[in-house]
C-alpha cells in the first residue's frame, strides 16, 4: 500500500472473484499471459507454504516494471494451486482509463485499509507490494532491493486481521530492463523538477530504461519465485502497535531477502536460464499443442521444485 495521486473517482466496493470472473479475464489476456509465461519458463519453490484457505496475505518484492512478473505469479497460483491472489494496487493505477478495467477484472482494489478489510472479510489470498511504485521504476543499484521507507501500513493490517503473512521472493524481471536514467538522476536535469511537479508527478513515478535491444520490450529472463513459511501473526493478539509491526515488518524483510539470496544463487547454476537452452523445450511444447498432445503447462508443473 502506498501514497499516489488520489482516485479519479470513488474506489469500488469489494466484491467476490469467482471462477467466471478468472475466465472473462483470461479471455482478456490470457493468451499475452500465455506466451509470456512460456518465454520466460517460471520456476516455483515452497508452494506448500502457501494454506489453502484464506484469509492469506502474501508479501513480495515488486519486480521492475511490475506487472511483468506479477501477472505470471498469479496466473502460475491459479494453475498449480487453484489459488488466484487478488492484489492490493496504488491508486495510479485507478486513475487510468481502461487500465483500471483490466485491475478491476484481475479482482485488484485499491490499496486502502477498507480494500485490505473487505478482501479479508471475503477469505481472500491477498498479494501485497509494500515497495510499491519505488521498486517498479527502480534507480541504478536497486535490482532486488527492497525499497519499503518506513511503511507499516501491511503489517499492521495483518495483525489486526490476525492472518498469516507469506512472505515471496521473485527474481528475473529487475534484469528485463537496465536503468538509463533513474528518478535521482532525471531530477537534476535542469527544469525536470518543475516539469515534475507542473504534471503533479512524485519522483518514485520518475524513470528511463531500455529492454531488448535498443526497444522498451523487456528481455525474456527466467522468473524465479519462492514463498518462504507462513508467519504467524496470532501471536499479536491483534494489537497493531508499532513496536508489533516493526516486529512482523523485520521478519517478512529477512524472509524476502534470504528468499532472494537463495533465487539469485540458484539462477547462476542454473542450465536454463539463458533464452536459447529454453527455446528447444518452447518448440517442443509448441509441437504438442499444435498436434493435440499433453498440454504444456504440464511439463511446466513438472519442472517445479518444493526445495
């Protein structure tokens, strides 16, 4: 949850996500879905850290340009566990048109304490970015780094709903893009600050970089995800003080990290990290689907660790 321009309009109530909500969205984009999940061939660790039944807060690194890899973690939830983790988003998101169409059929609502509220009240699997927007568009030395200031805001949430907090790590989208220009660096461009504030723009919305090639697309890395053990958030007796969640904060901090430590050394031993070790397996899945065989998620599951 973090401080953005206000709405341009009044957020809506909390609703239920069911099933046929999931399939008009995947309608919508499951096929980008799709191939960007083949390209960049997710690999999952610790699903079964994950309860089943919610109320369930799931607490994360936000990956560059954020909606890369979030999108493939949630539709990978959906497939492996039949979980889908409806998101707790900035209200920028919210103030843009037809943008907030495609949030809003993701079952995203704004990130407000009501939002938190209502989505727990619903016993749903919630997915939380505390870096928000700072870690989206990230300065020069930030990849994988937490970027969370003094923010409270979910774990306090957390123990006052008393839910247990997952904490995840996910590597591969900081490496889609490499910063040209990060926010610091834009403001002291002269009149870029004035220019900033003129269009009413907070720094951490600031940011300039490249992807493939010379182009904005982002490079297809590996995604790596692993969600650490639940953390327990009973034991608060739902008094949200500050020296609680200061408490909670610091251990889903130090889950998140060592989760990312772990990915980052994995990745280098890794045989399928680079594109072109993936695009043999990519052809042959393409095959079988096209001569009506096992699909491919299947080999996808397959390639899951619990470790």
């Amino acid at each position: 949850m973090t401080e953005a321009p206000a709405p341009a309009e009044a957020p809506a109530p909390v609703s239920p996500y069911g099933e046929e909500d999931f399939q008009r969205l995947r309608r919508m984009i499951g096929p980008a879905v799709d191939a960007w999940t083949a390209l960049t061939d997710p690999l999952f660790l610790g699903l079964g850290n994950i309860p089943a039944q919610g109320p369930v807060l799931l607490v994360g690194n936000h990956g560059m340009m954020g909606t890369l890899d979030a999108g493939v973690m949630a539709f990978g939830l959906k497939r492996r566990l039949g979980i889908w983790p409806r998101g707790l988003a900035d209200h920028i998101h919210f103030a843009i048109p037809r943008w907030r169409d495609l949030f809003r059929a993701a079952g995203a609502v704004e990130g407000t304490p009501d939002g938190f509220r209502g989505l727990m009240a619903l016993k749903s699997h919630v997915v939380v970015y505390p870096g928000g927007v700072g870690e989206v568009f990230k300065r020069r030395g930030e990849k994988y780094r937490l970027r969370w200031k003094q923010r409270l805001g979910f774990a306090r949430l957390a123990i006052e709903a008393g839910c247990p907090v997952v904490p995840f790590s996910a590597v591969g989208a900081d490496d889609s893009y490499s910063v040209l220009l990060g926010s610091d660096e834009i403001l002291k461009i002269p009149g870029a600050g004035a220019l900033a504030r003129r269009l009413k723009l907070k720094s951490d919305y600031l940011g300039l970089y490249r992807g493939l090639g010379l182009t904005a697309l982002p490079r297809p890395e590996r995604y790596y995800f692993s969600f650490a053990p639940a953390i327990d958030t009973a034991r608060f007796k739902g008094e949200a003080t500050d020296d609680n969640a200061w408490t909670l904060r610091r251990e889903v901090e130090a889950a998140i990290e060592a989760g990312l430590d772990d990915l980052l050394a994995r990745r280098e031993h890794d045989p399928l990290r680079p594109l072109r070790r993936r695009l043999i397996p990519l052809a042959r899945q393409v095959l079988d689907r096209a001569r009506g065989r096992a699909p491919a998620e299947q080999d996808e599951r397959g390639r899951d660790e619990e470790g």
